[in-house]
C-alpha cells in the first residue's frame, strides 16, 4: 500500500488500512486498560481517528514533531506508536502504568517516538507554540501537530496560547481539539459551556470543523494544511468519547463521563474487545 500523495484524495485500500489500523489500536487500548486497572479510555478512544491517520499517513514520513496536550490519552499514543513498531506491543500490555515501567499514565519523553512529556492541562498548547515559533526562526518548512482537549479549553493558559500564536503569526503550527464534549466529571455543557470556535474566531485563527471519526474529512483537512497557510490552523474535530467500544459510545453520546478514567474489568473486557481484530505484528 501507498502512503497518500498530499495532491491526491484516500483511496479504497489506504481506507481500509485505517480502519484496520484504528481497530487494533483500540484493541491495545481496552488491554492496556484492563491488566493495570488504571488509565483513560474515554478521549483516548474518541482521539484515535485523528491520531491514526496523522502518524501512519504523514508523521511517519516527515518525522515532524507532535505535542500531546492532553496527556492522560497516552493509551491512544503509544498504542499508535506499538502498531508502527517504535516499542513493542507486548510490553506496553503487559507493563503500562506498572512501577519502574516507561509507559507511564501520562505522556512521557521516555517512551520512544514522544517528543515532549505532558501532564497538566494547558501546557502542551504552550511547548507546541514554542515550537513553532523556534521553526519559523529557523525558516524551516516543518510544521508543528498539537492535541488538545475540549474540556482542556477552559484554562487560562490556552486563551494565552491563542493569542501567542496568532501575534507570532505561527502559520506551521496545527492544532486538533477533541471534541467529545465531556470531560472528568461531566458534559462541557454542565461543567463550564464555552464556545471553542469563537476563541479561536476572536484571534483570527483558520478553523475548520470536521467528523474526528471520517478518514475523508481528516485527510482532507490534513491535506489542506500541508499548503502555505496565512494563519495557525485549529482542526475542531467532533467525536464521541468511547469511540469503537458499543457500551463506551452510548455514553458518550449522551455526554457521561462515566469512562473518561474508568478501567475496564475482565468481564467488561471481554464485552469491549468481541469482534475486534488482534493485529500481532509489533
């Protein structure tokens, strides 16, 4: 299989690929989750589209640098990083958030292909924006990718960081917001309602609005970023917390919480992983 031109739209088997791709990923995800009974997988599963395609189809070639800002979805980012063969599957089961184990609950620079460990909210927006403006010293035609989360929008230091890059007018930098539009302990809507566009809109930022969980839309606003941008670029992807998992998504799409930080147990186990593929090459 071809990895897709930036000039070309997916095609039926890169499609394909992706969608096998994501489901052993997930698969990764609900196994990590269930032998260390601890870790995220509410935005871990609702970011995996997203991360699927950007490291398979464009990291993996350009070895650019991407910020996770969210970094409790590291389940999503080092199953990625097992199915492309930086760090063995095997290991990350059997030793994610164990004691003296690199893969830690949040995203760490100790895991390999991980640029930039993060933990608190807020600051991974930041280190991206940092560097991005170090890029553009340089005159470099790299780009910059960030994640964030949509909860994660409420703090303070996020409305710095929109305002930081559009003054420094870092046009190489992408940002995705997971928009599940639940957080720890609720909906957006219950916890704090902010209008996430128009935080972006009030600092002329380039906003395109996609389906998280469309291939189509996501490569073609990928795609679309890799031309000279005017402006930063924020992708505000819609999701649903527990994507790929029938009883997590049901949830999800009512806005519960209840698996943002919930482990599933054997039995639940069981329930999560029926009918999704084993990819055992990594």
């Amino acid at each position: 299989m071809l990895i897709p031109s930036f000039n070309s739209p997916l095609s039926v088997n890169q499609l394909s690929f992706l969608q096998i791709f994501a489901k052993s990923c997930r698969h990764t995800v609900i196994s990590m989750l269930q032998n260390s009974q601890s870790g995220h997988p509410g935005g871990s599963l609702s970011s995996m589209d997203y991360l699927c395609l950007l490291y398979a189809f464009i990291i993996s070639q350009t070895g650019e640098d991407v910020i996770i800002s969210h970094g409790h979805i590291s389940p999503a980012v080092y199953s990625v990083l097992a199915e492309l063969g930086y760090i063995s599957k095997s290991d990350l089961i059997q030793n994610f958030r164990k004691f003296g184990s690199k893969f830690e609950g949040h995203i760490t620079r100790h895991v390999e292909g991980i640029k930039y460990g993060t933990g608190p909210l807020g600051i991974g927006a930041s280190v991206a924006a940092g560097l991005a403006l170090a890029e553009k010293l340089k005159k470099s035609k790299q780009k910059v990718y960030a994640l964030m989360g949509d909860g994660e929008a409420q703090e303070g230091q996020i409305h710095e960081v929109i305002n930081f890059v559009a003054k420094y007018q870092l046009n190489n930098l992408i940002l995705f917001v997971d928009f599940n539009q639940v957080q720890l302990s609720g909906s957006l809507a219950e916890i704090m309602p902010i209008d996430i566009r128009s935080m972006f809109e009030a600092a002329q930022w380039e906003i395109m609005e996609i389906n998280g969980h469309d291939y189509w839309d996501i490569w073609l606003a990928l795609k679309t970023t890799r031309r000279d941008q005017i402006k930063p670029v924020v992708i505000i992807g819609e999701t649903i917390m527990g994507k790929g998992v029938d009883f997590m998504e049901e949830e999800g799409l009512q806005y519960k919480s209840t698996w943002h930080g919930k482990a599933p147990d054997l039995i639940i186990y069981g329930q999560a992983t029926k009918g999704v593929w084993w990819m055992p090459w990594c």
